[in-house]
C-alpha cells in the first residue's frame, strides 16, 4: 500500500492492517524455514517495508492512532 492510502485509514483499520500483514509475514517466514520455495520471493520485502510505512506514519501523526 502507498503511503497516501494508508494516511486516509482510521486508527482500527490501521492496527487491524498491520496485524493482518505480521500474520502473513509469519506465514512466509515458516515456508522459507522449511524449505518451501515461494511464488513470490520479493512478497516478504514488499510485506516488510509496508510494516514500516504504517509505523512510521503513526508516529508522525502521533496519539491519533493509538
């Protein structure tokens, strides 16, 4: 997601975004420790910096979202 959408979330969707994507995370991590070859191997990166997006707009917009 782009910066500029997630801007437009309210604090529970964001909260509910991030969880959804840390428990997508999790499941990629757990194919890649057993040896499962991905279709898309970039996803984790993708997944990763969209993480850090959200974390670091919530903290520019600081107590709104928490």
């Amino acid at each position: 997601m782009k910066a500029k959408e997630l801007r437009k979330l309210s604090g529970k969707d964001i909260d509910k975004k991030i969880e959804e994507l840390k428990l997508e995370m999790i499941k990629l991590n757990a194919q890649v420790a057993t040896g499962t070859q991905l279709k898309n191997p970039g996803q984790i990166r993708t997944i990763r910096r969209t993480i850090a997006r959200i974390n670091t707009i919530k903290q520019e917009e600081g107590p709104k979202h928490e």
